[in-house]
C-alpha cells in the first residue's frame, strides 16, 4: 500500500455511503480534512472539503488542487497520481 489513511471513519463511509454528514471543525470547513496521504510525496493527499456548503472530495498535488463530487473519481484520480509517484 503507498498511501496512508489519515482519517479511516471518512474514508470507509465514503467508499459505502453519502459523506454529506461528517461534521468538521471550524479549521476543517477552512482548509479541508486530510483523508489519505501518499507515502512517497507528501504533497499528494486526498481531502473532503466544503465548497459553498456541499462536500466535495479534493486531489492535492504539489500545487495542484482538483475537486470530484463522487468518491470513485476522486479515488480513480488519486490512485492514479499515486501509480505516478511510485514509478
């Protein structure tokens, strides 16, 4: 595995169900919550993120930042930088 979970509770219900309920704190709803992170470069990293009140899942790279509705593009997308990263 080439990444690490930050925040297993979120990354397991975004896999099975709507994330619009997690709550975040007031430094979360400011620059997002980490949810995974790569090993390798650690300026990869997945984040949810409110963007004018809806939960949206964020690639950060470097300084790239790429916003997804739904898990599965997000995961899709960080999975492939992740694949990057490591070759």
């Amino acid at each position: 595995m080439n990444y690490k979970i930050i925040n297993k509770q979120v990354f397991e219900q975004a896999q099975l169900r709507s994330v619009s309920d997690v709550p975040f704190t007031q430094e979360e709803l400011q620059i997002g919550m980490k949810i995974a992170v790569s090993k390798e470069d650690n300026t990869l990293s997945l984040y949810l993120v409110d963007v004018n009140g809806q939960k949206k899942f964020d690639v950060r790279w470097d300084d790239s930042s790429e916003h997804f509705n739904g898990w599965h593009s997000a995961w899709e997308n960080f999975s492939w930088c992740l694949n990057i990263v490591s070759n």
